[in-house]
C-alpha cells in the first residue's frame, strides 16, 4: 500500500468565501495576513498501482471549481 | 511576506465520519481505499517573521480535536 495526501483548493481567480472570512477576521484581530485560501485535505492508503489521479477527478473534487495536487507520504 | 501552507487534520484517535464516508464510498466504487481521513487546508501570505504557530492555535483549529502541521511554500 502507499499513503497519499491529496489538496484540493478553490480554481484560482475563484471567489473563495472561506479563505475571505478567515483574513477578514485575522485583520481584525492584528494580523497581517493576504490572499487566504481555504481548501480540503483528504488522505488515504491505497494499493501501489492505483491510478490517485482517476480516483481523485472522478469521486473527490469537483473539476469545475477546484484544483488539486497529489503527494505520496 | 513568506506564504505557508497550514494542514489541519482530525485528532489520531478521534472518529472522523468525512473520512469515513469517502472510504466508503470509494469502497463501493470498487477501489481498495483505506484509512482515510478528511481535513482542512489553509494557505496564507504573513510577514516574514509572523509567529503562524500562535495564529493557528488561536483562531484556526479546534486544539481539542484537531492536529495541524505548518509548511512553508
């Protein structure tokens, strides 16, 4: 088997509500913080062989809207 | 401004029914998926020397149920 972490974040150019709410509140609160992006993580175990890349635009992102990346752990 | 990467995932231990729900469902589209876990992903702009450990455990995760790794990009 082999660990992958898969993260998927909002299309750039996206208006991404999350990561607006987290820097707005981050201001307020002091910090300084810029172009926030909120997004998922999912890992998982799967057998060597296994296509991520199938899996991942078929059954765990929406291709519309989200992009990802594949890391083997 | 240096942008980090912060990964935030359910506790070891703790029951995580996102995670549950995808290995499931990808059990039931034929792939062999196992110890999934489902998280969240923040990615930020701060100030180079921004103390980003004190910023997640105050306003970012749920310490009590939540783990997180920083990256820096």
């Amino acid at each position: 088997m082999k660990r992958v972490r898969i993260l998927i974040k909002p299309k750039e150019g996206l208006l991404d509500p999350q990561g607006r709410a987290v820097e707005e509140m981050l201001r307020d609160n002091g910090f300084n913080a810029q172009h926030v992006r909120v997004g998922k993580l999912v890992e998982m175990e799967v057998p060597k062989g296994e296509d991520v890349k199938s899996i991942v635009e078929k059954f765990i992102i929406n291709p519309l809207i989200e992009d990802y990346e594949i890391e083997e752990l």
